[in-house]
C-alpha cells in the first residue's frame, strides 16, 4: 500500500502506484484541458505530484510539449538565474564486490585493473585538479573491505587539506555504497557536502536481476539508505537512476516519489538529481539493455523534472555530449561536471584514464573549454560553495531557493568565484569573454 510517510522501501515506492500512475499518464496523454491546467499550475513553482508529472511525460501534443520546455526554461531561469554550478569526479578506487551489471567495477571483471589511490596520490590528484580550477569534487568509489569507511573519512581530510597555489576544494560530495546510520553520521562529521546515491532502478525485480550479488543486491537497504543518510544527520542527498536500466516511465515515476518521500517525512526534498543514461564502458555492452532511451525522451525527462521538483538542483554529467548537454541546459540542468575523468587516477596518469574508466566520457572538453562555451551561450560558470560553508544547507537552502533568494543573492556569488578561476586559471580568450560578462553584469 502506497505511503509517502513509510519508512518501509516498498510502501513509499509502491509498486501499484507506480503502475496507476503510468496507466493514468497515458489515458490521459492527449487530454489538451488537463495537460493544460497542470502546465498553469506548475508555472508558479509549487511543483507537480508524481501522477500529474507523469501526465506531462506521456503529452503528445506538440505545443504543449513546447510550452513544456519554456516552462521548464523559465523556471529554472526564476529559481536559479542563468549560473551553472562547476564540479569534476574523482575516483579513489575500483575495487568492488558487486555485481552490477552495467559496471565495469563489477566483481567478476577481471580484465580491469584494480586500483585504490593511496592518501599522496590523492593529493596529487587534488593537485591536478586545484590547477584546472575546480573547487567542488564528487569523489566515487566501489564497495569493498579495501576501502571501508575510515578509508574514505581520511581520503576526504586528505582532499580539504590540500592548498596548492590559489587553489582549494571547498566542497566534497560523496558518492559511494549505501551504508549505517553510523557511518553516514561520520560522514557529517567530515563535512560532506551531499551524499549521492543513485537507486539506478525503481523496478524491484529488474534491480534485482541487474544485481545478482553483493550487499547491493538488497533492494530495501539501497532504496532506504537516504533515509538513514537523513537520520545520520546528512540533510543534502542527491537521487538518481541510471535511465535505461527499466522502463523509464516507471523509473521517472518512481524518482519522483522517492524525492515526495523525503519531503514528506524529513521536510527536505532531495538537494540535487541526476539523469544519467546508461552508455558504453569497458565489458559493457549497451545494446544489451533493451530500455535504452532517445534524445527526445532525454529531453522531456530533463524537463518535466524540472518542472516537478522546481527547487532542486539537476545535474548533467560528461556521459552526455556537448549538443545533448547544450539542450539539457535549456531545460533545466543547473550543474554540469567538466574536464572529468571517470578512471582511477585518471587527473594525473592519463595512462591509466581508458584502463580503469567507470564509463566512457562524450564530452571530453577541458574545464578552460566548458567554461568558454557556457560563457558563450550566456550562462556564468560558477565554482560557488558559499552555501555549504555558511551552513546554508538541508531545509535552509531549499526555504531560500522557494524564495527566490538563491538567484538573487548566488549571481554575485557565481560572479565573485568566476572572476577568480579567470585571473588563476582561465586562457586568454576564456579570461576576456568572462571579464566582458562579468563588465556587463555590473551595469
Ligand atoms: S555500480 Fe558501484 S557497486 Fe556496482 S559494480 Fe560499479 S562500483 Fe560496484
């Protein structure tokens, strides 16, 4: 029985609701009056439920689905003004002892190289990555006994001390296995900024195919590991699915519910979601998964996410290319990573980079690149973490974004943190393009 207050994985995604809802979306895809009325109701960014985003999902009428992407578009623009958060991964290790099969880090890869970074190579890695401009990391890693919990509270520590030139992280996401109460309490601790876990799938016997083995295999831990992040005291979590792994209606329907769940029971919607769509790497073979999903649909969920879940941020990462990348921007994307490798030491040993990557990268532009490009199409690049170090995070940060606060306030911001990566970092023709922005902001 559907419950958005349950603590219990399959009453909060409840599998018949997911399945009305679809069935409701699509008798319901060409009802012009009220696709209409839930396009009028999100334009004052209160949100839409899981069933009526769903409806605007399955639309195909071709001008409201135009309206559609204006909405998103304006409600992005209103609620975050035109800045694009700037943030690159690093991967400790890949090491794993689950078998996800659409992971090359799956246990039974043996062709792979295993590779755990020690302390002094991450803080080379650091390094590299203090010299392209980044001030915000996601670091990754597999789930193994090689890199327990202690493992990465010293890689975090490791990252946060590291002063090289001008250079600072001063933000650290964490993406790694769901885990304890305790541990996540620990990761609070070590100042964290979000925890990202992505449920890959909402289907409940697909996730279970997908992982034949391994303490991933369990589906209530996985799809409850927010909660206990929540009740460790992490108030910022980032959800996520790996669109082609199911049905994508039933998992866009299930990701929305997840992110009603928070809200209803901690008070605070997710901080960020991601919409990362399966693609090749190394043993994986795309073709296989039968749920891959186009552009176009690619399209429609970047939006209608956006028009759902006004408040949260939306990340778009290098799997992407430029051309898809430059269109999820338009719709709602309010970070992009840049200059990333997805390889175990990859910022320093290019060697390394194609060996041990967790997936391969379509947009391979360096962070001097992305920066020039998203100049061009108007956005200002921001390497802001303000936010997170004035504790302005959890329920306080969404409060500020609902009042409209965050484009406000976050424009100078964004401009102050940009003016300082073109002084440190930026190539001439970046530098000027962004003193030009920069110059015309301040009229
Ligand atoms: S997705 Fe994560 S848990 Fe699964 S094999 Fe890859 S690294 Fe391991």
């Amino acid at each position: 029985m559907y419950n958005a207050h349950s603590k219990i994985a399959e009453e909060f995604i409840a599998n018949d609701e997911i399945i009305d809802s679809i069935e409701y979306a699509k008798s319901n895809a060409t009802n012009r009056t009220l696709i209409e009325s839930l396009l009028k109701k999100a334009a004052d960014c209160q949100g839409l439920s899981h069933r009526e985003a769903a409806v605007l999902l399955e639309c195909n009428i071709a001008d409201l689905n135009e309206q559609m992407f204006d909405l998103a578009r304006r409600i992005k623009e209103k609620l975050y003004g035109n800045r694009i958060v700037m943030f690159a991964p690093l991967y400790l290790s890949n090491y794993c002892v689950n078998s996800c099969l659409y992971c090359p880090y799956h246990a039974k890869n043996k062709t792979m190289p295993r590779i755990k970074l020690t302390q002094e190579e991450i803080a080379r890695e650091v390094i590299a990555l203090q010299d392209m401009g980044h001030k915000r990391l996601a670091i990754e890693s597999g789930e193994h006994p090689q890199t327990p919990i202690e493992y990465i509270l010293e890689s975090i520590k490791t990252i946060y001390s590291i002063k090289h030139k001008n250079g600072a992280i001063r933000r650290v996401n964490v993406n790694i296995a769901a885990t304890t109460v305790e541990n996540y309490q620990k990761l609070k601790e070590a100042e964290i900024g979000t925890y990202i876990l992505f449920q890959e799938t909402y289907q409940k016997e697909n996730y279970e195919r997908l992982h034949p083995h391994g303490p991933k295999s369990n589906y209530a831990y996985h799809t409850e590991a927010m909660d206990r992040a929540m009740e460790g005291g992490i108030d910022d979590v980032g959800l996520g699915v790996l669109f082609g792994l199911s049905d994508y209606q039933y998992d866009f329907v299930g990701l929305l519910m997840h992110a009603e769940h928070l809200e209803a029971v901690w008070g605070v919607g997710p901080h960020t979601i991601s919409v990362p769509r399966i693609c090749p790497a190394d043993t994986i073979d795309t073709t296989l998964f039968e749920y891959g999903i186009p552009d176009d649909i690619f399209q429609k969920i970047v939006a209608v996410i956006r028009i759902a879940v006004p408040y949260t941020g939306m990340i778009v990462s290098t799997r992407e290319s430029q051309t898809m990348r430059e269109k999820a921007l338009a719709l709602g994307i309010s970070q992009i990573s840049g200059g990333s490798h997805t390889s175990v030491g990859g910022y320093e040993e290019e060697h390394q980079a194609n060996e041990t990557a967790q997936f391969d990268i379509s947009d391979q532009r360096s962070l001097d690149e992305i920066v020039n490009w998203l100049l061009d199409l108007g956005y200002i690049p921001s390497f802001c973490t303000a936010c997170y170090s004035s504790g302005r995070t959890g329920g306080r940060f969404m409060s500020m974004v609902k009042n409209g606060l965050i484009a406000k306030n976050c424009t100078a911001n964004a401009l102050i943190t940009l003016k300082e990566y073109l002084k440190d970092y930026a190539s001439d023709e970046t530098r000027i393009k962004g003193e030009k922005l920069i110059d015309e902001c301040k009229r």
